[in-house]
C-alpha cells in the first residue's frame, strides 16, 4: 500500500519509485504496484462503477492506494483468498486512513469481489 501510495502522490512511475528506494521491496509488493500502475484504468473502472456516490478523484489518497490494490488483487491475484484481501484492506484502511475508511474499503470491496470472483 506505501508503495502505491507513494507513487500516486509523487506522481512517478513504479520502476522510477523502485529505482529511488535504499533497499529492494518483497518481489511480491514490486509485482503488486506495477501491477496496480498497469491497471488502473481497469481498478479505477470498477471502483467507479461499484462505489455509490464517490468519484475515485475525491476519495482519500490512502483509501484510493488501498482499494486499488485490493481491486487488482480480486481481478488478477485468483490464489490469494476473497476474505484475505478484504480484511488486509480494511485493516490497512483503519491503521492509516479516516475514522469511516474500513467500512468504506470493506463494503465496496465486498461488491465488487461478488462480480469479479462469482464465475471462479
């Protein structure tokens, strides 16, 4: 989530944030932000379309790092389990975001892992 974060909030690519770092990330976060900055048109797509009344611009920055990477974990992670990334997203949500971010994170995620997992 910092990583992805971070490179919205700097506005650079992931290869120039991972290039910038002192030491290397888990292979697993560089394999998660690239893919979250190769997505994000699609995670931004069913983040629009499954939020109610919130436009992905005006979401908070660490509520946007977060469901995005929860989004590319539901569309492209199909090993790592439904409720694992819903609960490491709102645990993420809680620690760093607003006081409503994990209920937030928790319900948008839920709607969109019903549609993009029921055909699995």
């Amino acid at each position: 989530m910092g990583l992805c974060y971070e490179r919205e909030v700097r506005s650079i690519s992931a290869d120039e944030l991972l290039e910038g770092l002192p030491a290397a990330p888990d292979a697993y976060a560089v394999e998660l932000v690239r893919g979250v900055e190769d997505n994000v048109t699609e995670l931004d797509g069913l983040l629009t379309e499954y939020s109610e009344h919130w436009a992905v611009d005006r979401m908070p920055a660490l509520d946007r790092a977060v469901l995005r990477l929860g989004c590319f974990e539901l569309t492209h992670e199909p090993d790592v389990p439904t409720a694992v990334v819903i609960s490491e997203a709102v645990e993420l949500a809680k620690q760093y975001s607003t006081e409503n971010s994990g209920r937030f994170v928790n319900g948008l995620l839920a709607r969109i892992a019903e549609q993009v997992r029921a055909a699995s």
